[in-house]
C-alpha cells in the first residue's frame, strides 16, 4: 500500500479533543490490518494508467469506513479481540465504541470530501449506496443466526451486500478517478462483487480452519455465534438427517461447552468434504472475476497487478 | 412544518428489507418531535424571499440525522422513554439501535445528495462538519459525568457543539438553497448558535422543571445521569461549601432512591434561585440571536417568522 494513505490513517490529526472520541479511532486504525479497499482502489486506477496517488482521500475514506464497520460489528458480535488486540468496546467501553465509530463513518466522508469536486457526482452516489448496503448485509447476516432454513442463495446475497460491493465500490471509484469510461468501471465493479464473494468465503473457510495467531482472533468465532456460513449451510445441504440434526443441535446447544462445540462442528465439516466444496466455490468466483477483467479494454500487462493479488488473495492464511 | 416534509419522513420507503434495519428507523421518524431543524431550514430560505420547498430534502437529511443521533444518545444514557414511547434499544435492543442509527447517518446523506448538485461544494462541508461536532459534544457530555470542576465555559462550549451547531447549519442551509450572501448565512449561523444555547437551556430547565407527560419523557433524567447541566453547574457555583457539599453527595450516592435524589436537588436548585439564573440566561442568548438578526440585510417585515418561532421556543413547556 503506498506509504502516503498509511500516513494519513495513522496521522497524529487523530490526536486531538475529546481524548475519549479520537483515541479509539487512532487506536482502530493504527492496528493495520491488510488494507485490502486502499490497495485494490490503487490498482484500479493504475491499470487505466493514472498515476494512483489521486486516489488516496478516498482510499483512507473507504479505508476508514470499512474499519468502523469492523468496530461497531464487533460490539454486535460480542468479539473480544480483533488483529490480535482487545476489541475497542473490550478496551474502553460500549459507548465510546458506538460514538467513535459514527464519528469515523462522518470522517470517511470527510476525506471523500477532499477528492476534486468534478467527481463528485459519481463518487458520492455510489459510496453512500454501498455504506447502506454494508448495513443491510450486517442485518442480514444477524437475522441469519436465529432464523431457520437459510439457503445458499440467501447466503450469497448477504455475503454480497456485507462484504463485496465494498470492494467493488473501492475498485470502480478507482476507474472513476482513472476517468475510465462507464463499461470498463462496471467491469470493474463485477470483477469486485466476484473477488468480494471469494473473500468472504475464504474468511468462512479461515474462521474455522484457520490458525489464530495468524489470522489475530480466536478460531471458530462463527461456530459459537451461530453464524450461517458457507461451511454451515452447505454442510446441512450435504448431510443426511441424522448429521444434520447433531449439526443443529451441537450448535444451539447452551449445555456444550465452547471448545467441544468447535471440536464437533469442525470434525462434522471435515467428514462432509466441505473444505473441498468451499475450494471449488471459491475456485468458481475467481474465476467468474477472471472473467470480467478479461474483458476490460486495457493492454493486458496492466491487469497483471490484479491478478497478482488475486492470486495472494486465494492463497492467503490470513 | 411542510407537510412534503412529514410525509417524506413517514413514507413507506422504510418499509423494506431487511425489516429489522428500516422497521426501527420508520418507527423513530414516525413519532413525531418538534421537526425544529426543517422549519428553521425553511424559515431561514424564506427569509431571502425564495420558496421554502427548495429546502425539503436537506430538511429531510438534518432531521434523519438529529434523530440518528437521539437513537444512539438513548442507547448511551440507557434512556427507557423517548416522545412518551420505548426507545429503540428498549423496543428491539442494542445491537438493532446501534446499526439503525447507523443506516439513518447514511440516509442522512443519500438525502443530501438529492440537493442541486450546484449547492453540493457549500453543503457537503458544512453538513460533515457539523455532524462530527455534534459527536465530540456528545463525547464531552459523557465525559462531564464522571469529571469534576466543569466550568460553565465548558458547559457553553458543550452544548455549543451538542445542540447549538445543528440548529445553526440547518438555518444556514436555508440561507445557501436561497442563494443568499456568505454575509447573511454567516449571520444566520451564528443566530443559529445563540438560539441553539438558549434552546439547550430551556431543555436543562425542562429536564427538572418541566411536565413528563408535556416532555414525553420521565422528569429528573439529567440528575439521575449525573448531567453537567447548566442547573447544576450553576447550583455549584452560587452556593456555600455546606451545599455544594450537600449537592455533590445527593449527586453520586448510590444509597439515596431516584425519586428522592431528584427531590433533594430540585429543592436545593430553588432555594438557590436557578430558575431565575436560568431565566436571565436565556434572555441573554435570546439578545445575542435577535441582534445577529437584526444584521441581516432583508426587509424587517421577513423576519417576523423566524422571532415568532424564537418567542414560541421561549415559552415552550415541551
């Protein structure tokens, strides 16, 4: 990531009163983390040739806005630790997590603010659209954990809203920036709901088969908190009734204690192949993604950059 | 206030997936309030002669978000009762008022990005600024509880942020949509200011001395929330050692009930004579606001409006 946006994230700005407002959001952002909306923002606009340092006001506003997601899902989730650190609600309290995080939300369009005024009109629209959007998708994905008879479509649909049109929307407001044309953009953003959709399902993947040092939070997080995954509904999809009603019950089970519970699941999962079924989706995914950035009407050593990452990306333990 | 207004805040726009996200933020702009912020948006565009229906959806963002941040203030000061109903947080719980509250602030925006793209480079900033105001004066509200030797300086500079710059943007919107000059929007601001501190005052003084069923709230809640309210702080201020002592202890005793702690503090607050204080206070910002006022370059005949709201506001016992 270039040096200039880490700057600005970590810059000392944060360090001004009220201590109690601005030091969480310092404290959240300085954690790093993979940076993942800067760097695919970057390339975006690189591959239409423009030098990507016009981006990084709006990298460090998505940057920004993707972490005060992380902060205010983790009061919701209950998550004590995050990159290895006590979560902010965990460090200070509730309320200060809740006010830090909507003042880090109005920041992110603080730095929007600061891109030249003739995108505005493009970049405002489809950020604001997208920051709803994430919202829908955490109230899906908290309405899945009590519902019953989720499918894998619904699940798609709120992996998609939840964590893919970030990325899209980091990539296509590179393309803006580029002053690529609208085709190429819209490529661009379906290359992103596709990668988006891999990510999530390698982060599934990651929670449960994962390892926690290097992934900075404790594995099987969404085993205990009952959270519809791929692992989980194609689990249910591909077992007979005995398995899945032991499946059902060991995860609503208040009487198992949390290792076991991990344990049973996790043994459950590896008997059903599902690590295998998740490879061969996630395989689809990059590969529908490939697609789309096939088709964007640049020289084909520009897309090398993305395809790099992708490939770091599908591979990654973190 | 318009009625486009009310309607645009009660329609059925809300009424969409997922219903757990917009069902709480439908229920929160159904109930009502004083809708204070659209008028003053309305009142200060007509003050320069130009038709207030201009102003509908920037009116619509700023009530969004006041009411955004009542939703999460509720949730902070753990308040039951809001417009004589369940808070969210009590009605649902937590988790739904912390991302609803979040949905509404990006509502917020998705309303003012409905304003003539023209206006965007003077709204945008003013807007963003303001909303991250309004949350560092939250901030220092929390952070007044549990500190000792506020000074009234603070309180002023407290609620300034709080309340007052909320009022002052919507007014100074108002004067933008109506093309008038940086001059009077400026002078419009501050108006806004000096209304915005007398307003908080009125609700300080409300806060203890006022009707629950009027208020649509429980009475007593800022001495309850140990509140570094203008009543106390100025208690703290005018009495001798043996009552200030008296204050401080009835204040943070957890061995005193709340219907007698409000009772001991309301009596110490009269024998003090606050209210008066409070009274001659208010003039005072009341003074300061119609002065600014009186600088604005229109027609007297056009401000009749905007001082027969401040003489409501006065007298108001909501």
């Amino acid at each position: 990531m270039s040096k200039n946006i880490e700057e600005i994230l970590q810059s000392t700005d944060w360090e001004i009163e009220p201590v109690n407002l601005y030091k969480p959001i310092s404290y959240a952002l300085e954690s790093g983390g993979k940076r993942l909306r800067p760097m695919l923002m970057r390339m975006a606009c690189e591959l239409f040739e423009k030098n990507g340092s016009i981006v990084e006001n709006a990298a460090v506003a998505v940057e920004i806005f993707h972490n005060f997601t992380l902060l205010h899902d983790d009061i919701m989730d209950n998550s004590p630790v995050r990159r290895n650190r006590p979560t902010v609600h965990k460090k200070w309290n509730t309320n200060t997590a809740i006010l830090s995080g909507d003042a880090m939300m109005i920041k992110s369009y603080e730095f929007l603010q600061k891109v030249p005024q003739k995108y505005w009109t493009k970049i405002f629209p489809l950020f604001t659209q997208t920051a709803l959007q994430v919202c829908e998708g955490q109230q899906l994905d908290m309405d899945f954990e009590t519902a019953d008879n989720i499918s894998l479509a619904q699940y798609f649909e709120m992996i998609r809203l939840k964590t893919a049109v970030l990325l899209a929307c980091s990539l296509k407001i590179g393309a803006i920036l580029a002053d690529a044309d609208d085709k190429d953009a819209d490529l661009l953003y379906d290359f992103g709901i596709a990668l988006g959709i891999a990510f999530q399902l390698k982060d599934d993947y990651l929670d449960t088969f994962g390892d926690a040092k290097t992934l900075g939070k404790p594995i099987g997080g969404d085993i205990l908190n009952k959270k519809k995954t791929f692992l989980l509904l194609s689990a249910i999809k591909h077992s007979a009734d005995d398995i899945n009603n032991l499946l059902q019950i060991t995860i609503g089970s208040r009487f198992i204690n949390d290792s076991k519970k991990i344990t049973v699941i996790t043994n459950i999962f590896k008997k059903l192949d599902i690590p295998k079924i998740c490879e061969e989706e996630l395989e689809k995914y990059y590969s529908l993604a490939i697609n789309y950035l096939d088709n964007i009407s640049v020289e084909e050593k520009n897309k090398t950059e993305l395809k790099n990452l992708m490939q770091k990306l599908h591979i990654r333990n973190y």
